[in-house]
C-alpha cells in the first residue's frame, strides 16, 4: 500500500450498496466525526446525482478508502452481476471522493484485506464497541448483521452497511499510523 508524505487530518471509509451507500469520517484520534449514507436508484445518474446532492465539506485533507469486490476461488455463491453492480457503484464513490479538492488519496480495498478472516458479525460487533456502541444481532442464519439499534438517528437497515464505513475509515487510520511509526523506527 502506498501511502501519501504527509499524515492526513481524517481518513473517509466508504461502503458501497447498490441501494444504500455508506461513508464515515474519522480523525487521527479514532473518533467519528461524520456519518452518513448515501440512498439510490439502479440509474447510474441518479447514484451519481445522489451523491453530489451530499454537499459534505470536511475541513481539511483526508484519505479515503472504498471496499473493492473480488471473486474469491471456488466461490459459488457470488453473483457476477451483483459484482459487476458493486463495482459501478464503487466507481461512482471514487469519481465523487475525487472531485472533493481536499482528498489527498482513495484506496480500494477488498473486504478480505481490511477485514482478515474474522466472520462478519464478530467483526461488525468489534468495530461499534471501538467507538463505544452497543451492538446486537439482528436477523437471522446468513442474514444476520450485528449493530445497535440506532445510531445518529439511523436503525439498523443502513447502521449494518455504516458499520462497515466506520471500519473501513478506521482500517486506514490505523494502517497510515503504523507507517509513521515505521518511518520513526527506521530514521
């Protein structure tokens, strides 16, 4: 992973839906400082248009992370097109992400990358007890998500993809930090 020379101010995680797009703001100090989500149409204009409407300003630079997709071996159950959907969509976050003047950097990582191999739930339930939620299982069998029940006024329908925002910005928070305490060992 490349990393920008200077430390940015906040690090934006996005989580891409082809309904429901969330993104989160975090600062250096892990905190969240901005949430919210994006709702759409399958009209790739409408997505966009959606997302300009946003009109989100943040006060100084940050990095941005966006959950790529990926077609993991011997996967059965993944559907080409929803890939190909997520991947639209995820473009559509990026184009948005760049044409804020103080974003320094967008990442796309896999969910494999940001996420190691920590099932979902478990790992959702670590992320909103970081920033001291108090998450529970919501749904069932392969459908179960684990958030609280309200969060910045949000219920759990799009706290389940938030969650993922949260850990995403908070994933890039950590991976810039450990590179500048790499450059400080190393000097």
């Amino acid at each position: 992973m490349r990393f920008l020379d200077e430390l940015p101010e906040y690090f934006l995680g996005c989580d891409p839906d082809s309904r429901t797009m969330a993104y989160a703001v975090v600062n250096l100090e892990g905190d969240v400082v901005n949430a919210f989500t994006v709702n759409h149409k399958s009209n790739p204009l409408d997505q966009a248009r959606q997302h300009s409407r946003c009109g989100e300003e943040f006060l100084g630079n940050f990095a941005s992370v966006v959950e790529g997709q990926k077609v993991y071996k011997d996967d059965k159950k993944s559907n080409p097109d929803s890939l190909i959907t997520l991947a639209r969509v995820s473009g559509i976050a990026c184009s948005w992400l760049a044409s804020k003047g103080s974003c320094k950097d967008i990442i796309i990582a896999s969910p494999q990358e940001w996420k190691g191999s920590k099932k979902k739930a478990a790992h959702q339930h670590h992320i909103w007890t970081s920033i001291g939620e108090h998450p529970k299982i919501h749904g069932k069998g392969t459908h179960a998500y684990c958030c609280p029940d309200e969060y910045r006024g949000m219920g759990p329908t799009k706290l389940k993809h938030l969650g993922d925002a949260i850990g995403l910005a908070l994933w890039l928070r950590d991976q810039y930090l450990w590179n500048e305490k790499k450059k400080r060992l190393t000097k």
